[in-house]
C-alpha cells in the first residue's frame, strides 16, 4: 500500500514539523537570554566578577562533549545511509554516553557551587548582593534547563537505539534518526550559547 | 469527484476503528473526532467561565457586598480570565472548527500529525484540569488576575503554581496546534490547490499557526519563571532581589498582545467564508484579505506595550508602541471593508450565520475603534484599568471571536452533524445574545469613563445606574447562551437530515456528504477552478 514515494514524503513533513518545534525551543531560550541581557545590562560589575568564579575547564569540557556527542550522532546517520547498524548503534550509544558524562560534570559543578552556599535563595548568595543573586538566579535556571533538554535528548536517542536494533530504522527510513538528532543538535546548539555567556564573558 | 448522496458512505460517526464506545472517540487520531472532543470540552469551559462572569454581574448590580465577598471576587475574575482566554478563545476556533475543516478545505484526508493533534487534546485537558484544581487546594484559590503580574504573583497566598502550570500546559497544547496546521497546509494541499487558492479560513490559521508558534514560547518561559520564583526565590522578578516586575510585563505582553491575534484572526476566515457563500459571491479583494491577515499576524508581535502605557517606559517608546497600534487598524479595517463590499451587490440568504456574521462586523468595529481610543496615550492615561477597558477587550474577544464561533457553529453545523439545527430558535437566541450583549458591555464604556476601576467587587453610589443596566444585559445575554445552546443540542436528534451543500458553499467541504465520510474524500480532489467560484 505505502510506496517509497510515499515514505519520502513523510518524512520529508516530519522534518518539517520538527525545525518548527525546534524554532519554539529556540524562542523558549530566546525569552531567557532577553532577561540576561537586560540584567546584565544593569549589573555590569556584578556579572564580570561572579563570571570569574565559574569554572572553566568544566564549562570547556562539557562543550567539548558535545560538540563531539553532535558529530557522532551526525555520523549514525551516515552509518544507517549505508545501511551498517552496528556501527550505528555504537555512535548513537557514544552519543548517549557523552550526555551522561556531560551531566556528570554539571552534577560536580553544580555540588561545588551548592558547597560555597551558592545555590537559589540561599542567604549567604542574598548577603553578597542583587547582581550576584541574578547571574546565579539565571546560570541555575537556565543551565538547568538545558540539562533537561539533555535529559529529554538521551531519553528520544535512547528510543531511537531500540528502533535501530529492531530494524524499524534503516537506509530507507531514518527520520525518526534524522529528527533525533536534529533535537540533540538544537541542544549542543543552546550551549554554545550559555557557555561564552556565563563562563567566557568576564 | 465524489457522490453528492450522503447516504451511500458511512460516515466518520459509523466508523469502526481498533477502539470502541468511548475510547473510539477519546483515543481516536481522526482530526474530526478531535476537532468535536474539542468542541465539547470548550462548549463545557465556556458554559463554566460564562456563570463565573454572571455571578460577578450579579455581584455587580448594587454597591458594597450583594452575594461574594471581596477576596471571592478576586478569584472569580481570575479563574474567569484563565478560563475564558487560555481555555476558550485562543483555542476556539482553531482546535475546534480548524481541527475539524482545515484539512478537507484544503483536500487533505487529517492533519500531518494525527497523533500530535490528539496529544494536544490532552495536554488542553491536562491544562484546565491543573487550573480547577488550583481552586480547591492549597491556600484558596489565585487571585492575580489571569495576568499573573508579579510581583504579586509570587507574594500571594493563593494557590499560583497549579494554576500557572496549567496556562503553560495550555500554552504547549496551542503550540502543538499551531505545528501542526502550518505542517499541514505546506504540505498536504490537494493537487491544484495552490496559495492563491486556498479558501481564507485555512488562511487565517496558517498565520494564526505562525503567531502561535512564535509567541507562545515567550510566555512559556515567562510561566515557568514564575514557578520558578514561587519555588526558589531566584529573583527574576523581584525588586527586593534585583528582579524587574517592569520586564514581567514585557515579556507576558510579548506575548498575549499576539494572543489576541490568535483569537480574532481564526475568527475573520470564518466570517469571511459565511458572507462569502450567504451573498453566493467571490470574496471582494481576495489577494488583499490575505495580505491583511498576514499584516496584522505580523504587525502584532510590535504593539504589545500598548498594555503598559502607565507602567513606566521611555517617551521614545510610547510614542512608537501607539503609532504601531494605529497601523495594525489599517489591514482590520481593509478586511472590514471587503466584507462589505463581498455583500454588495450579492445575492444574500439571511441564513442565522449571516446574522452573526453581520453582527460581527458591527461589535467589532465598536471593539475597534475603541481600541484607538485606548492606543492614544493622553485618553490610554485616564481610562488604564478602568471599566472601558473591560468593555473594549470583551467586545473584541467575546464580540469578535464569540460571534465567530457562534456563527461559525451555526454554518457548519449541518456538515458536521447531517442535521440541520432548527431555525427560528437559533435565530431567537442570536437576537437575545445580541441585545444582551450590547445592554452588558455598552454601559462599561460610559462606567469606565467616569472612572470605574475594573477588578473592584464594590463601587461608588454614581455608577449603579450603569451596572443595573449592564447586569440585566449578563442576565439576556445568558438566557441567550442557553437557548443557543439548548437548540444545537436538541437540533442533533430532531433536525431535518441536512443535504451535502444546504447553503451553496463552493469550499470543498460542501462537495463531500453530510457528515463526512471517515477519509473525509472518496477520492482524492484536484481542483482546476477559482477559489469561491460564484458566476
């Protein structure tokens, strides 16, 4: 019934939808970095100086992680092309691995901050002023968010795997693939704009 | 093209799919099952948010406390704007008569994304469900306004998290519409159906789509940093901390100025295709009425500070954000005039969608214009916040888009049901809506003038006379409502069988049977005509 013609289409629709959604997870950073901008605008001083407390051999090995977790995804879909499963399960698994070490690091950095009575509503944060209250108010949030994203990234290349294996995803039909990693894209994408704002800007 | 008798296809209610009894209905992907899921959930909404505005009318008709205290009235005014705004209008006549029509006025057989579409019903229900229970547990219910402004939002008692969680559920639920339709018309359009061919109503939601896709994120994050502050005190908001209630502002305007959009602009399609096909003529200007509705879509994403005139922002930008307001009246004005001109010289049935199509154009003019009034900054400072205020907002939201849906149900009721709804009644509760209507909302602009604060459960001695008047109108108006009501539902069972074209439409829902079949077309449509094809 369904002809190959007809399987492009699809997912040529899909992939369609998903840079759609993807623009409305972009406006969602979007409404974020505006609040940045306009406190940073305001606590010029502030910003500098709590920037320089962050670290940044975490910050630049998490990008690192995934600038490299985006091109192993990248790569899968050549894999599947070519019709190599094997081969692309371990570089969507390289992928998923890369995000859980991504989210180890933010856990170390994230206790390290909560060890120096850093974290959101803390008293000691509150006693060393409004500027440093905000940038941290918004490194919390924001950065916690993106975490999220990753969260929700592994999960969807999580289910893609087992799609792989099951041979539901193959070089006729990959978009679910594609569109995985279209997301995962978008959240590489969002942290390379939190890492210069929060941890390069001083 | 397929056969005009309805009888000979099952339609989409005698459908067997995997599921039966309810679940055919609540886990079904058919994009007119969801559209009717919809339609009863907002049918229900409405009905709710509709005795919440005639218990504060009531509240309303004498000074000091009638029948609510002060802090109920609080509530009252909240839960009737959640309700009505994110619960009834914004989703209205898209998720409903969208849902149900876009795809067969453009030739498809669904939307790109069945299982998308039903995914969107859930989380609108998920949404509304979060703000009841907003209301029956923690420290009473919100009491902020639909709005949420902080930074009262976050120092209340009232029970915010679940309510705000709902409007951002309600909000990913728009989103999700949104994709879906502009997916949807880019892609699934019929063989021949190209842009300048495409009816308006299927128009209106693609720019309708783009509005809901590139606003709504604004206000999600805005929720969610509400949440935020409720739960961790981080201070986005908070002046105490830093924060700028001011930037709250922006941000929440930044969207629900566009929101505004997405209520009324889903509603001009539709009253574009009943003057159309009740004059049995061409849309006058079609090009422009596209152009137009493309504008104001674009247009509203630079007005939103026209809601905080008062609340403190540069010269420079009052000035900007008031001429941006003037100039979006332009193409609503150039919609209202090809209206017009459609009806000209046509040949016009006087069918109950026309009447509220007709009544349409005068209420939203009246919103209109007095929305003008309230774009100039000098006349903006005197009546900001006050009673004419509330009248401008209701006649252009519940106005404009409540005629619309109204009408809208009235037009295609025959297409969706096979029956037709009985006509005298439903021309009876148009006329009692309409009086009701005008006798409410009318006397708010003289109230608010004067000085009559909106949000307020008591009022000086000088405005009774107003309120006695405008809350007699709540009473029509709701009597209105019911027979409207009553009458559709009653018209279901005793209706005379409708035909597959009762009213001459040249759209393509008028070529397939009453009710549709469940693939909507027999075979697939090419069209080679003109769009709104009369001779």
């Amino acid at each position: 019934m369904i002809n190959p013609s007809d399987i492009h289409r699809q997912a040529e629709t899909a992939k369609l939808g998903m840079w759609v959604f993807l623009f409305t997870e972009m406006l969602l950073f979007g409404g974020l970095f505006i609040v940045y901008s306009v406190y940073r605008l305001r606590n010029a001083a502030a910003f500098h100086l709590a920037a320089r407390e962050m670290s940044i051999v975490i910050g630049t090995a998490n990008t690192i992680i995934l600038l490299v977790s985006s091109s192993t995804i990248a790569m899968s879909i050549t894999a599947i092309r070519k019709n190599n499963k094997r081969l692309a399960l371990i570089l969507t698994g390289l992928t998923v691995i890369l995000g859980f070490l991504f989210l180890i690091n933010k856990y170390f950095e994230w206790g390290e901050h909560f060890s120096q009575q850093i974290y959101p509503g803390s008293s000691a944060l509150a006693l060393r002023g409004q500027g440093d209250v905000l940038f941290f108010g918004l490194y919390f949030f924001m950065t916690g968010l993106h975490a999220l994203h990753i969260i929700i990234g592994v999960t969807i290349i999580i289910v893609v795997m087992t799609f792989i294996s099951r041979g539901r995803i193959h070089s006729d039909r990959y978009s679910v693939l594609e569109n995985g990693a279209l997301y995962w894209h978008l959240v590489d994408l969002i942290w390379i704009f939190l890492f210069p704002l929060f941890y390069l800007i001083t | 093209m397929s056969s005009q008798n309805g009888t000979e296809h099952p339609s989409f209610y005698d459908h067997r799919g995997k599921y039966k009894g309810i679940f055919a209905w609540i886990l079904s992907t058919d994009h007119k099952r969801i559209g009717l899921l919809y339609f009863y959930s907002i049918i229900l909404f409405f009905l709710t948010g509709a005795t919440i505005g005639l218990l504060m009318k009531l509240e309303l008709i004498a000074p000091g406390k009638t029948i609510v205290d002060a802090q109920t009235y609080n509530a009252f005014f909240t839960l009737h704007g959640i309700i009505m705004i994110f619960a009834v209008v914004i989703p209205g006549l898209p998720a409903v008569f969208g849902n149900f029509f876009l795809p067969i006025m453009i030739g498809a057989n669904d939307v790109a994304f069945p299982r998308i579409n039903l995914l969107s019903w859930y989380m609108y229900v998920t949404g509304v469900t979060l703000v009841v229970i907003s209301q029956f547990t923690g420290q009473g219910p919100p009491d902020t306004g639909w709005t949420f402004y902080a930074p009262y939002s976050f120092r209340t008692a009232g029970n915010m998290i679940p309510a705000v969680s709902g409007a951002f559920v309600l909000g990913f639920s728009s989103v999700l519409t949104g994709l879906n339709f502009i997916t949807t018309i880019h892609r699934m359009r019929a063989p021949g159906m190209t842009w300048m061919k495409m009816p308006l109503f299927p128009w209106s939601l693609y720019a309708t789509g783009w509005v809901q896709i590139l606003a709504t994120p604004i206000i999600g994050i805005t929720l969610l940093m509400v949440i935020a502050e409720r739960v961790l005190h981080i201070g986005f908001f908070d002046p105490s901390l830093g924060g700028d209630p001011i930037l709250y502002q922006h941000l929440f305007w930044t969207y629900s100025h566009p929101a505004v959009y997405i209520m009324i602009l889903p509603a001009m399609g539709a009253i574009s295709e009943i003057i159309s096909t009740h004059s049995h003529k061409a849309i006058f200007g079609y090009p422009f009425m596209i152009a137009s509705v493309m504008a104001i879509a674009f247009v509203g994403y630079f007005v939103w500070g026209h809601h905080m005139f008062t609340s403190g922002m540069s010269g420079t930008a009052l000035y900007t954000f008031s001429l941006l307001t003037f100039i979006v009246a332009i193409p609503s004005a150039i919609k209202v005039f090809n209206w017009i001109s459609t009806m000209y010289k046509g040949s016009i049935d006087l069918q109950t969608p026309f009447l509220w199509a007709v009544g349409f154009i005068f209420v939203f003019m009246i919103g209109g214009f007095s929305g003008l009034i309230l774009g100039s900054l000098a006349a903006n400072v005197h009546l900001h916040g006050t009673h004419f205020v509330l009248a401008h907002f209701h006649f252009i939201l519940f106005g404009g888009t409540g005629f619309a849906f109204f009408g809208a149900a009235h037009y295609w009721y025959p297409k969706i049901t096979g029956r037709m709804y009985d006509k005298v009644w439903a021309n009876l509760g148009y006329l009692l809506f309409f009086i009701g209507f005008i006798t409410l909302y009318s006397p708010m602009f003289y109230l608010g003038y004067k000085g009559m604060p909106r949000r307020y459960y008591d009022y000086d001695e000088i405005f009774h006379g107003g309120n006695i008047l405008s809350s007699m109108g709540a009473m029509v108006l709701y009597a209105g409502i019911a027979v409207i009501v009553i009458n559709l539902f009653i018209s279901l069972r005793r209706g005379a069988k409708a035909p597959a074209n009762p009213w001459g439409g040249k759209t393509l829902e008028w070529s397939i049977p009453s009710p549709p079949p469940h693939e909507n077309f027999l075979e697939q449509p090419v069209i080679d005509k003109e769009v709104y094809d009369y001779k």
